[in-house]
C-alpha cells in the first residue's frame, strides 16, 4: 500500500480535532513547531496542510497572530470537508465521469425550473468566462460557479448539494488537471448550453452538457 503523506496524517489530525470539538471556531490552533514535534514530521509538511485547509476556508492565518479554525457553521463545515475525507484524493478525469451522469440530468431540471433571474446570473456569469479566458485562476473560479449555479436552479436540493460535493474535490485534488485542458473549447460549449438553456430547450441542453463533458474526458486522456 502506498504510504500516507505527512501532510495528511496533519490534515487528518487537524481536522479530527475541529470534528471534535476540541478546536471550536475562532480557537487558535496548536502552532506549527508543536504540531512538528507532536506528529513527528517535517514543518514543511505542517505548512502544507494548514495551506490546504486555510484553500478550504476551514482555517484562517493571519499575519503575525498565528492560524484560526475559520468562524464557519456546522452545515458549512460538512460541505466543504466530509466529501473529501471519505472520498479521498480522486484526479479530474474520475469526476468528469461522475459529472457525465449527474450534470445531464441536472441542467434538465434546470431548464424546468430555473426562474429568469437565475438564467440572467448564468448569463453573466458565462460573460466572466469570456472575459477572463486568458487568465486561468479566474476562468477556474468561473466555471465552477456557472456550474454552480445551474445545480441552484434546480431547486433541488440533493442534486445541489451533490454538485458541490464534485466542485470542492475538484478544487481541491484537481485543480492541475483542469488547467492542463485550454479554455477556448470551454467556452463554445458553455455558450451552447446557455442558449439552448435560454430557449428553454432541455433536451438540446443536455446533449450538449453530454457532449461538453465526454470531450474533457476525451482530451484529458489524450495528456497521460
């Protein structure tokens, strides 16, 4: 089996003492030399964890004053971390291929009850996408939020909670991944599914949400 790395074996640590209430939110957390002598691994290690928790919103550092368990409600807390603890690390391909089922149905049930106001915000938010096309960390940002939102108007629940569970492990694990593909293909199949979901065309929509993510997979096995 492959070794667990320090910086989980940290995360891991970290994270058990919030779940537990051992470090409540606005608790300084232990400092980082403790943690090094405490796990027995290197700082550099520490570090990395507390960076991927504070990229999660579960910790906060500031400057000079050491690193806070962020002010955060339980149901916020769950979201964000719960997915990942019991999924584990997964690369980007394994969640297109999750997505290629969910996202189908999904902008269906979009299309069947997303009001016009919501259709307006995806609207903007494609705009954003085409604005930021040459800037990586932004168009990232953007897309997940067009997605985001779709998974809002369905006024479904489970389905959004769902999407957001698929969209934080990609931020989290595969992130890389997503910006070995350009952006340029991106955007034509984003634009299609935000006209077909502007007349109201949930069969077309879906085909191209289908189309847009069997053709990421496509492209990300073409870079092993």
């Amino acid at each position: 089996m492959e070794k667990e790395k320090a910086s989980d074996r940290v995360f891991k640590y970290i994270e058990e003492r919030i779940a537990n209430g051992i470090w409540k939110p606005g608790d300084k957390i232990t400092p980082e030399l403790q943690l090094v002598e405490e796990l027995g691994v290197s700082r550099i290690s520490v570090r990395e964890a507390i960076q991927k928790l504070a990229t999660l919103d579960i910790l906060v550092k500031k400057r000079g004053g050491g690193t806070f368990v962020n002010k955060f409600g339980t149901s916020s807390y769950m979201a964000e971390i719960l997915p990942l603890l019991i999924l584990g690390e997964s690369n980007y391909k394994e969640i297109m291929e999750f997505r290629s089922a969910i996202d189908v149905i999904g902008v269906k049930l979009f299309v069947k009850n997303a009001d016009d106001e919501t259709v307006n915000e995806l609207e903007n938010i494609y705009e954003k996408m085409e604005e930021n096309k040459d800037n990586p960390k932004d168009f990232f940002e953007y897309d997940m939020m067009f997605h985001r939102v779709i998974a809002k108007g369905t006024e479904n629940s489970i389905f959004n909670k769902i999407t957001e569970m698929t969209l934080n492990i990609t931020k989290y694990y595969a992130v890389e991944q997503y910006h070995e593909l350009t952006s340029e293909q991106r955007i034509i199949e984003h634009k299609l599914i935000l006209e077909a979901i502007k007349s109201r065309d949930a069969e077309i929509a879906a085909i191209y949400m289908d189309r847009h993510i069997k053709r990421t997979i496509r492209d990300l096995e073409k870079t092993k």
